[in-house]
C-alpha cells in the first residue's frame, strides 16, 4: 500500500518542482514506508535516506542496500516511543547538516493521500454501486483516509473502519500496554495530523494474540500470507461483515508476512480459533482493555492526546510543527522550511 503512496508523492514533487532528479528525500520509517520510498526514489532518479526503526529487519535492510538507500537504523530498544523520538530527533540533525534534503514527512504532510485515489477508483470499479465499509490499520491516516475520502465522493454511505494497536496516542489507548509485540506501523506514540478522525465510523483495537490469530487464519484459511496489521484488519472486517451482512466489505492488506515468519507464523499452533474471538464494546476509550475493544468513533475530533501542541512537538523534536497544508486537502509544493 506505501508504494503506491511514495511514488506519488515523489512524481507531484518532481511535476511541481519542489525536488529535482539527483536531490536527497528524507524520512524516517518502521520498514514499509522505508521501501516504498526507497522504489520510487530509485525510478525517479533521486537520492534516499532512511531513519530506520530497531523493527527493521535482516531482509529490509538487504532491500534497501540494493536500491541504494542509505539506513540509519537505531539501536535496539523495547520502548518503540523512545525509538521513534529518536529517529525525529536524528531527522532534525540531518535537517540541521543538509538543508538541501527534503523531509517527506509521510505522517503530516498529506501529499501522500494521491496515490490512493486510483485505488479508491479500481475499488469502486469492482464492488460496484454496494454499501461499503472500508477495514484497515490506521498508521499515519493516508490509506484509509484517502480512500474513504475518495469513495464518499460518490455518496454511496461509505464507513470507515479504523484499526489501532493498544498503546497508540491516536485513538486514545496510550494507558494500555500490549505485553507481547506492538504491532508497528498502524498506531503512534506522537500526534500525526495525516489522520483526520473525523473519517472514522468505528475502531478497533486489537493486541499481538488477536492480530496472530487473524494473520494464521488468514493463511490457513485462504492462503493469504500477510502481515499482523493485515490479520489485525481481518478480525475487524470478519466481526463487521458478521454483523451487517448487507453492507461489502474491503480490508486492507499492506504488506506480506515475510517479516513475522519467526514471531507470529512460527508460533502458529498458539494462534486462538478466529470464531472464539469477539470484540468487547466499549463507549470510550478509558474502558479499553485486552485483547480486542471496538467503539463507535461516530466521526468525532481527535482526542486531546492526538491533537499536536507546542509542548508535544517540541518533545519530538518538532516534527509535527511542519504538516504540509491543511488536513483534508492535499498539499501543493512542501514550504521550504520542510526540505
């Protein structure tokens, strides 16, 4: 799903003349983003330069030495918001040495919302004119929200369906922890001002043994080989289409499940059977608890930890104080502040 984001984003760069072929694009990523980025600076002829998370692994790594990436990948760290308020405060240093790269700010600036219009459009194309509900990993807001955003254009009562690991500031579950492994990539443990929670209808949380579950039943079951975030999103999409039949359903897989063959698919005989799981309901997120909440959202703001203030961006190093443009509409040339 990032790739068709990245590449994107580059090419409005490029049409626009914010960046030129030859010149260094910057960010920092948990592993696919990092990839994405890493193809389309590679077909465009750009230079890429990666802060990487201590999730990216042996093969992701290998990847990005051949496309010619360069990855600063940080220390080992069990405490993933330490690791990514290091990697901001590592983006402000390169900022700082080389003012001539762009930061694309994949979790701000919502250039990266293009990409996703062709799918939206390839979507509606296959389901036809049905009620549509729409499952996937929240993440920094692009995926779903693009193509909720897209969908709706046509007025055929399109909801949204947000997926969250506990422990993400995004929905409000930061006061509870996973005990096994967050699941990387579809939460946050800063303010990203790509999610417009406005979109959503309904969230899910789900923790590291719902997420396994779904990520083994969906192998086993249909031969899909995904990652946790996909098997997070096809719990959450299973229980919705349970529970109103009438309305078609689409998930979304963003990436395949290389990454987890030893944490989650090697441990397949712990995985619980898919139909002895079930959402408990909750009416707010203090209610939240293990293994797996849903709540209506009802398209409310962001919560107050959510919503980036001067105190939170500057405890990240700033990252949040450059979004590109006004949520909601996609941005044209990135300030130069931003490059």
């Amino acid at each position: 799903m990032k790739v068709v984001s990245a590449s994107a984003a580059v090419r409005h760069l490029l049409d626009t003349g914010a960046v030129r072929p030859g010149d260094t694009l910057l960010d920092s990523s948990s592993g696919i983003y990092a990839y994405a980025l890493a193809l389309a600076c590679h077909r465009h002829g750009m230079r890429c330069h990666i802060v990487g998370s201590t999730t990216v692994d042996h093969t992701l790594r290998t990847q990005l030495a051949v496309l010619g990436a360069t990855l600063e990948q940080m220390e080992p760290c069990s405490d993933l918001k330490l690791d990514q308020k290091r990697r901001v405060a590592r983006i402000q240093e390169i900022l700082t040495e080389h003012p001539d790269y762009h930061w694309m700010r994949q979790y701000h600036d919502d250039i990266h919302y293009l990409g996703y219009r062709d799918v939206a459009e390839r979507v509606r194309q296959e389901t036809g004119d049905v009620p549509l509900t729409v499952v996937g990993g929240v993440g920094s807001g692009a995926s779903t929200g693009a193509l909720a955003r897209r969908l709706r254009e046509d007025g055929h009562g399109v909801e949204l369906v947000g997926v969250q690991p506990y422990g993400s500031v995004t929905f409000g579950s930061e006061h509870v922890a996973d005990p096994d492994i967050i699941i990387a990539g579809i939460g946050s443990s800063i303010p990203f001002a790509n999610v417009d929670h406005g979109l959503y209808d309904t969230v899910h949380w789900l923790a590291f043994e719902a997420a396994l579950a779904g990520s083994v039943d969906l192998l086993r079951r249909h031969a899909v080989f995904a990652g946790l975030s996909t098997g997070a999103g096809y719990l959450a999409a299973r229980w919705e289409r349970e529970h109103d039949p009438a309305r078609t359903v689409v998930f979304l897989a963003a990436d395949t499940g290389h990454r987890y063959v030893d944490t989650v698919f090697a441990r397949h005989r712990e995985a619980a059977r898919v139909e002895d799981l079930a959402p408990r309901t909750v009416s707010a997120p203090a209610e939240l608890a293990l293994p797996w909440c849903r709540m209506s959202w009802d398209r409310a703001p962001a919560p107050a930890s959510a919503v980036a203030s001067a105190g939170s961006e500057a405890s990240v190093g700033s990252e949040a104080s450059v979004a590109g443009g006004v949520r909601g509409a996609v941005t044209g040339p990135p300030h130069p502040a931003g490059r």
